[in-house]
C-alpha cells in the first residue's frame, strides 16, 4: 500500500505524475541496504526528477539541500522517492534499473495502464497493482476539489488546507507566482512525493479563473 494511490484529479492532469519509489522489508533486504538505496537514488537522479526525498531527510526542496550529500547520507531503510512528470523518462528509469538489480522493491505509482505499457516496453511485466477505493463517509466535511488536489499531493497530509488556501489567495493577488507557491507547498512534503509542477498548473488555472469557487471546473 503506498499513500500515493489518493491523488485526486481527473485523468488530464494524472497523466504528467507518475512517483518512482523503492522500499525494504526487515528481516530480509533491509540490513545493510545503504548503498542499493543511494544508487536508486542516483539513478532516478540522473533523469532529472522535478522532486526526490525520504522520510527521514526531507525533501530537495529544504533550503540549502546538496543532492549529492542528500544521496550519500541516506541510510540503511530509507524508504526514498522520486517524482517525474512524462513516461518516457520513467521508462529510461525502470530500464536501468533492471540493469542495476538493486534487489529492492520498487513501486511506480501513476495511471494503472500507463505503468503498465511503461513496464511492458522496458522489457518486464508488471508484478501488481494497487488501488484506492476513494474518500468514505462524511465527505461533506472535505475540502473544495481544488484545495483536496494539492494536498494528496502529499500523501502523508503535511500540506495543510489552510496554507494551501493562502497560497491561492496570493496566487489570485498576484503576491506570488504559481511556481514560486507550488514550491513553497513542496517543502512541507517530507518524503518528496510532492509534484510541484502539477501544483503549479493548478495554481495557474485558478489564477485564470478556469476553477470557480465550489472547486468545479468551468467546463465539467
């Protein structure tokens, strides 16, 4: 089970947010699993991810954060992630690192048939697929659909609805631009799942008017 199964949008802008990440099991591949962790790291790194974290070190973007000391001190068990936006560069991604045989779990989460055909043109065949079976029981007392997109960005709920509020009131009074509030938003998100990039679109539409107040689109 990964949190990253409750993104909410439609199938427009699901399909520029796929998530690449690894896990160990203790009592099996966890000891001594340091450097398997550090080279998927670096692996997923040299594609240019827009995100990359774990749960222990944070997120790329905390101020000051080098990457390659980030990577180098990843520890044993840390669970590490990374965020991409087209699947053509996943694909690279999941090519290579079959080659390296890391011998860790690695899990993509994106559109269901997307992650399938990525996996089928880099030469394997999917192993599962998980799903969330959505918001039960008094969903009235959710957020507007805007609000409740950014935050299941982050799939831990660190991104509160309130800042996510005022970051689209400074977006609509032009105090911030979308990205410069996208990524105020990605620092909270302490294990780098976070897409600041789909964010950012978001924040761009409501800035145009393209969400209205009850969180529909114009054109639903």
């Amino acid at each position: 089970m990964t949190n990253t199964l409750h993104r909410q949008g439609k199938a427009e802008n699901l399909k520029n947010d796929y998530v690449v990440f690894m896990t160990t099991a203790a009592g099996i591949n966890r000891e001594g699993s340091a450097p398997e962790i550090q080279e998927f790291m670096r692996i997923c790194h040299k594609y240019h991810p827009i995100n990359m974290g774990n749960v222990k070190l944070g997120n790329i973007y905390k101020d000051g954060v080098d990457v390659q000391e980030f990577i180098a001190n990843l520890g044993e068990g840390a669970g590490s992630m990374a965020v991409f936006t087209d699947l053509d560069t996943v694909q690279k991604v999941v090519e290579e690192l079959i080659q390296a045989d890391l011998g860790i779990s690695i899990n993509i989460s994106g559109l269901l048939d997307e992650v399938r055909e990525c996996c089928r043109k880099a030469g394997i065949t999917r192993h599962s697929a998980e799903h969330s079976l959505g918001f039960w029981g008094a969903r009235e007392r959710l957020p507007e659909r805007e609000t409740l997109e950014i935050n299941t960005l982050c799939g831990h709920g660190m991104i509160s609805f309130n800042l996510i509020r005022k970051m689209v009131e400074y977006v609509k009074l032009r105090r911030l631009t979308p990205k410069k509030a996208a990524r105020i938003l990605a620092k909270c998100c302490e294990c780098g799942v976070f897409n600041p990039e789909r964010a950012e679109k978001l924040l761009e539409k409501i800035k145009k008017g393209e969400v209205t107040p009850s969180g529909k689109s114009v054109e639903a």
